[in-house]
C-alpha cells in the first residue's frame, strides 16, 4: 500500500476553500485512498464510496457533482467502467525532499 500524504497547498487552493466540509472530505478521500494512483486516476464505483465512507450515496453524487464544476476532477464514462481523474493530484501531494 502507498504512503499518500497531502501538500498543505491543499487547504490554501482558492477552489478548495470554497468546499462544503464534505466536498473537501470526499476531495481529500481522492487524493488519499488506495484505490489512487499516482496520476489521479481511479477506477471505482460509488458503491465502495459509499461503503469506504460512511457517506449517503446521494451526498456522493452531489460531491462529484461539485467537484466536476470546479474543473478539480473529470469523469470519463466507458462501457464497461468509469473513471474519475484528479488533474491537479500530483500539486496536492507533499513531495518529500531528498
């Protein structure tokens, strides 16, 4: 399992601080869960958000929705699976120096 950790930046981003405290829960979920990458991209369904979570499947749609507007994630819809794709993933994660 990867060690995810989040740059401080995330909390200073202007979209961010704009966030109900559960689009900034789901956000941090996203950048966090083991089911990422490290080019944000994840493929999972809204179900294991749901169960991972604790949070009202309705609430999860209204997150994403949100999200989608602040252009801080995109979903790529295909037959067989959807993916949900952080852009700015690899600026809200801490790097560590050397």
């Amino acid at each position: 399992m990867a060690n995810r950790n989040v740059n401080s930046y995330f909390w200073e981003d202007e979209k961010v601080t704009n966030f109900t405290p559960e689009d900034r829960y789901f956000m941090l979920f996203l950048l966090t869960n083991p089911n990422s990458n490290l080019l944000g991209i994840y493929q999972i369904t809204l179900k294991k958000y749901h169960f991972t979570l604790g949070t009202l499947m309705i609430l999860l749609s209204i997150c994403l929705k949100d999200l989608r507007n602040t252009e801080l994630l995109s979903i790529q819809k295909r037959p067989a699976r959807s993916y949900i794709k952080v852009p700015k993933h690899m600026v809200l994660q801490r790097v560590e120096s050397l």
